[in-house]
C-alpha cells in the first residue's frame, strides 16, 4: 500500500500548530469500522534476544526510529457526527512514550502476551503501538514484546520499525532488503477455482468451557522449517499452506463438524510486496488473497505430494495477479457519500451477514525475517513470533516466520470458538501435517 506522506500547506511547510492530515486508506477504515473491545485487533510480535538492552539506549534508539518513520506517529484526529472520513494526524513526536519496562519477575512473559491479547494501544494518542521490554528471574536475556493496533499498522511495518531501532542501538547500519519477488502474471488453472458462491467450511467449534471469556488465546511453538528438494516446484509458504488445510480438514472431521467432507476450504493469504529497506512504507500493506482448497484435496487419504503442486500453481497465480488490498468491494464500503457512522453501521452489518462465507482461517507466512535484529551487546535475535488477530467468525489464524533455520509458529484463536486443550491438539495436527510435506517424506 503507497502510504502518504506528510500534507503541505501551499508554501511547502506543515501548517504551524496544525497536524498534517491523512484521509484514512480502505484497510485501515474497514478496521475501524469493525472495531470491538471483546476481539481487539492487535497484532503481537515477540523479538528474543539473548542479552539485555540497556533502558535509556533503547527508548532513545526507538525514538530515532519513529523520527526516520514519521508515518508511524500517527494518531486518529477527532471528528463531528457528520465527518465523511476517518482521518490520521500525523505528528511531530510521540504523545506517550511507547517503551515501557514491566518489573522483571516470574510470569512476566506470559503476563506481556495476555496484555498484546487484551489490550489494544489506543488510536487516540500517537504512535499506535507499544513496546514492552519483558525480563525474568533466573532467565538470560530479555523479549521485545510488540503491541500493535491493526487498524494503523501491520507486523511487517513495525518489523521495520524494530530493525532500524536495532540498527541505531548497535550502530551497525544494515543492508536494504529488496522487495519479494513475484512471478509474472497467470491465469488461475482451472482445477484450482472452487465455486465462487459455495459456502466454505468453517473451524468447527472445540470446548471452550461453559463460559468462555472473550478475546484471544495464543499457543507458540518452535519447529524445523520442512526441507524441500533443490528446485522443488513449490515453496516453504505453499508447504505451510498444505499443512493448514489439511489440519483444518482433520480437525473438523474429528469434531463431525456438518458437510466436513462436502465444503470447500479457503485460506486467507496476506501478500505483501513491499520493499524491505528503510524506505518501506509504513501502514497496513499487505493485500489478501484467498486459496482454495476442495473437499476431496483435503480427504483424510490426501495425495500431500499432488496437493504440493495444486497448491504451489495456485499461490503463483493469485500472488501475480493485481488486486485491491481487501478486494474490489471494499472500496465501495468506504466511499464518503454517507457519514462515517452510517458507513460503519453498513460495513458491521455486511460483516454479520456474509459471516458464513467468511474464509475458513488465516495463513500469514511472514517467511524468513529479512533484518539481522542486531542490538549489539544485546545480541542478534534468537527468535521472532508474530501473531494475526483472530476474531470471530473466522476464529483462527496461523502465523509463521523463520529466524536461524528454525520456524516459529503462532497459534491465535477465539476463545468463545476453542479452548487450550484444542489448541494444543491443533498444534499436533499441524506439526504432523508440516512434517509430511518435507522432501524427506513426500
């Protein structure tokens, strides 16, 4: 998504006193308009490193950073009842600081996550996000744990913030990354379309207790990334999709879900093709694609070698294929002919009625993090967890990246959907499944 940049008055300068403006993008106005306080849309990103970082050094570093990436100092501008647009004002400098140090005791750690679960920074006061700095007693070194609003911001784009604060604090400037490559243009094969209007499969329920608290519920774990033979037609990103659908399917059998053997799976996708360096744009870039996935793929007697190839044909195709970021009704949705209130009010309500078509989950696949994340005597990263919000009635997302040839994997559900022992038994499946895609077995 091309972000924009400060607004000029007509003399070239920002206006003295007065914020710049900038009208909120599609994405960002769809989020806001489904805002809720029982799911906050937050996306949690968990930067370990071996050392501790010094507390002075890294708010200073962090503050370097949002200056270099002014499109993050950004905070919702008050509006009337009749106001047509959302709108950013972008400002001169934080309004809080947003680094914090919790006390380092026992439970920190697990205390920090609940909170990037619960808690959503406010829009209000600029930037969006928060970062807490999580050490224990009796555990080396410490966690850089992220707390960001996905109405303003995306993992990637704080990713970004993350490596410049990384590479003001150690003094090492670091390489620019270029932007993913993407294939040329190709049309969908036509044994990859499920039936545009068909009804997908949803996560069937599991046993969240009889009274479920609202919000989210977050399982990580750590896995060898699968191998794949040299020139393998399809990628990691396409072996973590099989892996996916083929949980889901299980699940969903095991729990006799209805039309668990007829209903077609579709996987939401984020593509993000922006470039890695520091002049990346900040905001909420990734557009999502949606890959299908028939019942008779997905059957319990699955051809995982076959599905590789299916998969990897469709995942080319819909990464090559231009397309709006939230698709091309979206757009409607935010055309300020109405209120903002009156647009939010139809934009809740489509979202309530489509629920049933609403894709099966999520698969957010950041791939190999792209920056060393070195903080000098703090050391480089260890490991990096993201996690995608995982709101109702989709209620499930699957997040990966990879740090050092290891994967790490972020399970996020709902908790009125599923409980911790199907969380757990979730991550089974996909562990299992993940391994029989690997080149050793397939």
């Amino acid at each position: 998504m091309a972000t924009t940049q400060h607004q000029r008055d007509p003399g070239g300068g920002q206006s003295p006193g007065h914020p710049a403006r900038v009208p909120f993008p599609v994405v960002d106005e769809v989020a806001r308009h489904c805002a809720q306080d029982a799911e906050p849309s937050t996306v949690h990103i968990e930067i370990h490193l071996p050392g501790r970082v010094d507390e002075e050094r890294l708010r200073s570093a962090f503050a370097a950073a949002l200056a270099r990436h002014p499109r993050a100092l950004m905070r919702e501008r008050p509006r009337g009842l009749l106001a047509r647009r959302y709108e950013w004002e972008l400002t001169e400098g934080p309004d809080t600081d947003p680094v914090s140090f919790p006390p380092c005791a026992p439970g920190a750690l697990e205390r920090a996550r609940a909170g990037a679960l619960d808690r959503a920074p406010a829009l209000s006061a600029s930037p969006p996000l928060r970062l807490d700095v999580v050490r224990e007693p009796g555990r080396e070194g410490c966690v850089l744990l992220f707390t960001v609003h996905h109405t303003a911001l995306d993992g990637p784009a704080c990713m970004r913030l993350a490596a410049t604060a990384a590479e003001i604090y150690s003094g090492s400037p670091i390489t620019p990354s270029p932007a993913p490559a993407r294939p040329a243009a190709a049309p969908l094969p036509r044994q990859s379309r499920t039936p545009a209007l068909a009804r997908p499969a949803q996560v069937a329920p599991g046993s969240p207790g009889p009274a479920p608290v609202p919000g989210n519920s977050l399982l990580l774990a750590e896995l060898p990334v699968p191998r794949r033979e040299s020139g393998a037609p399809y990628t990691v990103n396409d072996q973590l999709m099989v892996a996916t659908a083929l949980t889901v399917a299980d699940w969903n059998r095991a729990q006799g879900a209805p039309g668990a053997d007829r209903r077609p799976l579709r996987i939401t996708m984020p593509v993000d093709d922006r470039t890695r360096g520091p002049e990346m744009p900040i905001g909420n870039g990734t557009r999502l694609v949606e890959v299908g996935f028939t019942a008779a793929e997905v059957a319990a007697e699955a051809d995982v070698a076959a599905l590789l190839r299916t998969t990897a044909e469709r995942t080319r195709a819909l990464k090559a294929q231009p397309r709006p970021q939230l698709g091309h009704g979206a757009g409607l949705l935010t055309v300020p002919l109405l209120p903002v209130a009156a647009r939010a009010a139809l934009t809740r309500g489509l979202r309530v009625a489509a629920g049933p078509w609403t894709s099966t989950t999520l698969l957010s696949n950041i791939g190999r993090i792209p920056y060393p994340l070195d903080f000098g005597d703090a050391g480089r990263a260890t490991a990096v967890w993201f996690s995608a919000p995982a709101r109702m009635p989709r209620g499930l997302t699957f997040t990966t990246a990879s740090t050092g040839g290891r994967l790490h994997l972020s399970l996020r559900w709902s908790r009125t959907l599923l409980g911790e022992r199907d969380g757990a038994r979730l991550l089974d499946l996909f562990t299992r499944h993940l391994a029989a895609t690997s080149s050793e077995v397939v």
